[in-house]
C-alpha cells in the first residue's frame, strides 16, 4: 500500500504517539552515530555498555551491523541466529539474545533496521508481536547504528531516542557529523544531540572542538550539542579492540578506560526519560517507525 501523505506528517503523528506515552520514568535509549566510517562509534558503544554495566546498569546493545563489524565482534560475540532465523520458525527471538561481558546483553538484528521496514505486513506485525514478549529488564538500550548511516533513513522511534554523535578530529569528520546533525535536526526536528569526542590528543584540543561544533550548530541550526566528553588517543584502547574485548576489562587503568567511566557516571546523570513502556514496545515503534517511512518513500 503507498503512503497518501508526506514523510513529515508521519513523524508529527509518531511524536504525538509518544508524548501520549509521557508519565513514568523509563529506560534510557541512546542512538549512537557517526557521520564518516572509521569514527570509532563501534568500540565507543561496546566500552559505554561495560563501564555502565560495572556502574550497576542493565545494558542492552541493539547491534544492527551486517558485516560482523558492529558491538557483537567489539565484545567477542558470535551471533547463532538473525532476524531471518526467528522470522522462519528456527529459533526464538529470546535466542538472538548474546550475554556479553559483564552481563552487557546484545541483539544482532543483521542487516539494519531498514531491512525490518521491508518485511511484508504479516511478517512485520508478528515480529513486533514477539519483541513485544521479549522478557528483557534493562536500564539502558544502546542502538550501535551502522557505520555513516543515511539519517534519512532513520526509524522514528530512534528519531525520538537520545542521539549521540562520536566525532573523530579532523575537518573531513566535523564536516560530515555536521552534515548528520543537519539532516536529523531538519528531517525528524530533532533539537537536541550528545556529542562525544573520540581520538582526541589533549583536553584543550578536545574543549576547541567541542566549542566550534557546538557554536556553529545553534548559530545556523538552531539546535544545541550537549559536550559529554571525549576518549583520548589511547594504544590501549586499540590493543583491546584488537582482542576483541572492551578496554575496561582488558586495561582497567588505562587513560581510556578511566575516561568511559567518566561517561558513564555523567550519563547516569540524565534526565530521566518519559517511559516507552518495554523494551519490546519500544522496539514495535521502531518497526512501525521503518515501515512508514519507507512506504513515504515509495510513495
């Protein structure tokens, strides 16, 4: 069926879908992005996940790489199973679920949420119908975004989530996160983003990077960039990712390591969020949320 009205008038009806929802605190959903590959976005969310586990958060990451180069391969884990596994009967959504270090929860959905929004009415209505069962009691929800993800293509249910964007230094990747903001802020209004700085070499290259973005983001935006802070340029950091482990296990005194759990303290901080009821009701959205979208497209 082709969608009879504009892309614009979905995601105003999925914002007041979710407002109704407003009244009890709930989980926290945090979409981590980036604007080029190779920023580091992977390893920033597979690190997060463990430093807040350790601060005694539930953590579950929603890993939607295809290419076995997402959270999944960040932490050691081998997916047994995809979408297209529970989807034919061959195993349970529960069984897509990997324990990770820590007691890190991961799902695999393989293939990015744009796949979920391709599948026929029947096959999306069941699905969403499982995660809606799906017995998962977590604190936080990390969406590990594929590597430069097209922002027009984003669920509206992560629109709606916190948006995170890991910057890399260099004028190519401050352009290009730039570019990200832009298109989120203009296509799903999104006003407000966390900014996290990877690679960095000094707090004072890190406060000037953070400044300019943020500056020129509410001048010509109009939208605000909330600094968290940033992870230095740390041998350790890669030497982990090389075994396929989080620093914080590896190298608990590493300067990376002790700058994840300063993010991490800072993010138990937040605001708490307006409930979106589970887990699994949250993630009906986002499959409603791809389904629209790309029927708008089509449209």
């Amino acid at each position: 069926m082709k969608a009879r009205c504009p892309l614009d008038k979905f995601v105003s009806d999925q914002a007041a879908g979710l407002r109704r929802l407003l009244g009890q605190p709930g989980f926290q959903v945090i979409t981590v992005m980036s604007g080029q590959q190779g920023a580091g976005k992977t390893a920033a969310t597979a690190n997060l996940a463990v430093a807040l586990a350790r601060s005694g958060r539930d953590v579950l990451i929603i890993d939607q790489d295809q290419h076995g180069r997402g959270a999944c391969a960040a932490l050691g884990l081998t997916p047994r199973y995809d979408v297209a596994d529970v989807l034919e009967g061959r195993c349970t959504l529960d069984a897509l679920m990997l324990n990770g270090p820590d007691n890190v929860q991961v799902l695999p959905i393989g293939g990015g949420f744009n796949r979920l929004g391709r599948l026929s009415e029947r096959d999306q209505e069941w699905l969403a119908q499982s995660f809606n069962r799906l017995q998962c009691g977590v604190d936080v929800v990390l969406v590990d975004m594929e590597e430069a993800t097209d922002p027009d293509a984003l669920p509206l249910g992560l629109a709606a989530s916190e948006i995170m964007v890991v910057l890399p230094p260099g004028s190519t990747a401050i352009t290009q996160a730039y570019t990200l903001v832009k298109r989120l802020a203009h296509n799903f209004g999104k006003r407000q983003f966390r900014l996290l700085l990877n690679r960095i070499e000094s707090p004072e290259q890190a406060q000037a990077v953070a400044h300019n973005f943020a500056h020129t983001a509410e001048r010509y935006l109009g939208v605000s960039v909330d600094y968290l802070g940033y992870i230095p340029l740390d041998e350790r950091l890669t030497h982990a990712g090389h075994l396929h482990t989080s620093v914080v296990d590896a190298f608990p005194v590493a300067q990376s390591t002790s700058q994840f759990r300063k993010l991490a303290d800072g993010l138990l901080r937040w605001p708490q969020p307006p409930s979106l009821g589970s887990v699994g009701g949250f993630m009906q959205r986002v499959i409603q949320g791809s389904s629209l979208v790309d029927a708008c497209r089509k449209g």
